[in-house]
C-alpha cells in the first residue's frame, strides 16, 4: 500500500464474479478431493483490457490510486484455458481472458482471437 487511506495503482487480483446465469456454464468440482463451487474465477487478463473496462488510463489512473482498495465493473468475460485447481487445502478456478466486453456488448478490450476447432 502506498498509503493507509489510498490503493497503490497496482493491481493484485483480477475476478471474474458469474452471475446466476453464468454459473450454469462453468464447470465445478463437486467430488474427489476439495471439491467447491464456483464463486469467482482468478481472472488473467491483460492489463490493457482492464483498463479499457474502467474507462481508459486517466479513469483507470484515478481509480487505482483513489481511496478504495478495491474497485468493480459489470462485465461479460471470454475465457480460455478455464482450470481448477487446490490452494491452501481450497477449491479455486482461473481462467484465461479472450475478451472483456461491457455489459451493452460493445466490444471493450480483446487479448487475442477466439479459439476453434476441437
């Protein structure tokens, strides 16, 4: 922390919060070993595609270096390379961002192009 009362500018963790709707399309370990339902997935995603969801670098800028530690968008998410794994004896799913779109569907940022085929 740079200060007590302001965030650093850095980002820590980026998550992907589903919505009712999207859990129905993510995967969950419900046996074996910590199984564990999906209650966010640790998002990779490049920085230029969260800054983009916060309005570009001067709002992005405001924000990471504003009084709240923590900030949110709604956000429709593209994933790729969706895993789970156990950390710390804990269920936790990441995923890699294709796209990050606003919720009016405009396109906001894209990390690459979609994947196909098999």
């Amino acid at each position: 922390m740079a200060a007590p009362d302001r965030a650093n500018g850095y980002i820590n963790f980026t998550k992907f919060v589903p919505d009712t709707n999207d859990l129905k399309k993510l995967p969950a370990v419900i046996g074996d070993d910590y199984p564990g339902k999906v209650e966010y997935v640790n998002l990779r995603a490049q920085l230029s595609q969260i800054v983009s969801l916060f309005g570009g670098e001067e709002e992005f800028g405001r924000i990471a270096h504003g009084r709240d530690h923590e900030a949110s968008r709604r956000a429709t998410v593209v994933l790729t390379n969706y895993s789970a794994i156990i950390e710390c004896d804990s269920r936790n799913y990441w995923g890699d961002a294709i796209s990050i779109s606003s919720p009016g569907g405009e396109q906001v940022a894209s990390g690459g192009e979609a994947p196909s085929g098999c």
